[in-house]
C-alpha cells in the first residue's frame, strides 16, 4: 500500500538523482558520445528511478528500517545519488 511516507521517501530519492545528474552535467567536462552515451544515461536513469521506488516500497515492509525515522529520508537521498553515481561509473568503464 503506498502511503504519504513512501510517496515523499520517493520523492527524495529522486532528488538524489537529479542532484547527480546535475553534478554530471554541468561540472563535469565530458562529452556526449552520441546515441549509445545517451541510451546508457536513459539506462542509468530508469535503473536509479526503479531502485528508489522499490527502496521507498520497502521501507514500510521491513520493521527495523522504521526505527530510522527522519534518517530514513537521508538514506533514501543517498541510495538515489550513488545508484545514479555507480552505475553511470560502471556503464561508461570502457568508454575512454
């Protein structure tokens, strides 16, 4: 059942990932390497958003993550920026 609590836990989550991407974006100096770069991203991205939700999801089924209380919110962020983070850092290994 989704609640307000997963809804803003979600929420959260993908502020971590856009955080990230902005990050990605405008600091980094890399370049667009065309249609595969942009795939990948997309990739990353759906990747990221699916593993926030199901880590809000499962944050009310699991009783000792409810202990957390307001540092849950925190987690959620964090799981977000260094999904997006590792898994960009992973699918784009080969590409220098």
């Amino acid at each position: 059942m989704i609640n307000n609590t997963t809804i803003f836990l979600a929420t959260i989550g993908v502020l971590g990932i856009l955080l990230q991407v902005i990050f990605r974006k405008f600091i980094s100096d890399k370049n667009i390497h065309g249609r595969k770069f942009i795939r990948r991203n997309l990739l990353v991205l759906a990747i990221s958003v699916v593993t926030v939700v199901a880590a809000s999801l499962l944050s009310n089924s699991i009783s000792s993550l409810q202990l957390a209380g307001r540092w849950l919110a925190f987690g959620t962020f964090t799981i977000g920026y260094m999904t997006y983070s590792l898994l960009s850092k992973f699918m784009h290994a080969g590409d220098n």
